[in-house]
C-alpha cells in the first residue's frame, strides 16, 4: 500500500512525533493506522528506556486548581535541556498531568503512572510520559508531584 502525505499528517496530528518516524510506522503497518499508532506506542516505550541514563538537568513546575477551588495539584516534570522544559507542549503536559492528579488523587508515583489517563483511557501516564521522550528526543520523568485538598 502506498504511503500517502496526507496519512504521515494524520499522524503525526494525532502523535506529534516527526514525520519520519510517522512515515517508518505506517510503511511497517502497511498503511494501517492504529497498528501504526501501536508501532509508535512500542518505540516510545524503547526510547524512553535508551535514554534512561541519561541527567535531568532541567524541568516544568505545573499547577492546577480545580474550578471549585477545592483541590489542586503541584507537579515536577522534568527533561534534559531548558530548551525542551520551555516547549508549550512540554509544559502542557505537566499541566495535564496535574489535571489528572486532581481528579483522580493518586496515592504515590507508583499508582499514578499505572492509572489511565483521564483524558484518553487509552493510554497511562507512563505512556505519556515515555511518549515525551520519544516526541522530544530527550529522557523526560516525572520527577514529584502533590496534591492538596480542602476536604
């Protein structure tokens, strides 16, 4: 099957990773999107284990606060370089992240990232975070989070 610009774009729309990659997975799955979607998911999980050794010298802190002002969230995401830290995707991630703690107030780190994310069940918030690394290019973690609540 031949590989299209316009499905590269639809993919790359949905993942965010570069064309290249978006072209190799759908080659791989021969045109078929969502096994292109799982090839992406598998080297996202690759990646992010290649690049494990590798310093966190930079970050995001992000914050949010349910409307009702009741319950908020602090979260520590952090990345190699100040230039992946200032990304708006990058930073939009922490703030999802700290959504999805507000709303579903993880005990610790361990069952935070094994929790669907709530915006996409598809995926965990270690998916996420493995898929920052892949998208990137650099060993993304999160590092700390909190969650206050006035009930």
């Amino acid at each position: 099957m031949e590989i299209t610009s316009e499905m590269v774009k639809e993919l790359r729309e949905k993942t965010g990773v570069s064309v290249m990659e978006c072209k190799k997975a759908l080659t791989e799955a021969q045109g078929d999107m969502q096994k292109a979607l799982e090839v992406l998911s598998t080297r996202a999980a690759a990646s992010a284990e290649k690049k494990a050794d590798r310093t966190l010298g930079a970050g995001t802190v992000a914050a949010y606060i349910h409307s009702a002002g009741a319950v908020g969230a602090l979260v520590q995401l952090m990345c190699e370089t100040d230039f992946v830290s200032k990304n708006e995707e990058f930073m939009a991630l922490a703030r999802d992240i700290a959504m999805h703690i507000t709303a579903m107030r993880p005990a610790d780190k361990d069952e935070l990232m094994a929790q669907a994310f709530i915006k996409d069940p598809s995926k965990t918030v270690a998916d996420l975070v493995s898929g920052a690394t892949q998208k990137f290019g650099e060993r993304t973690e999160l590092s700390n989070f909190s969650c206050f609540s006035v009930k």
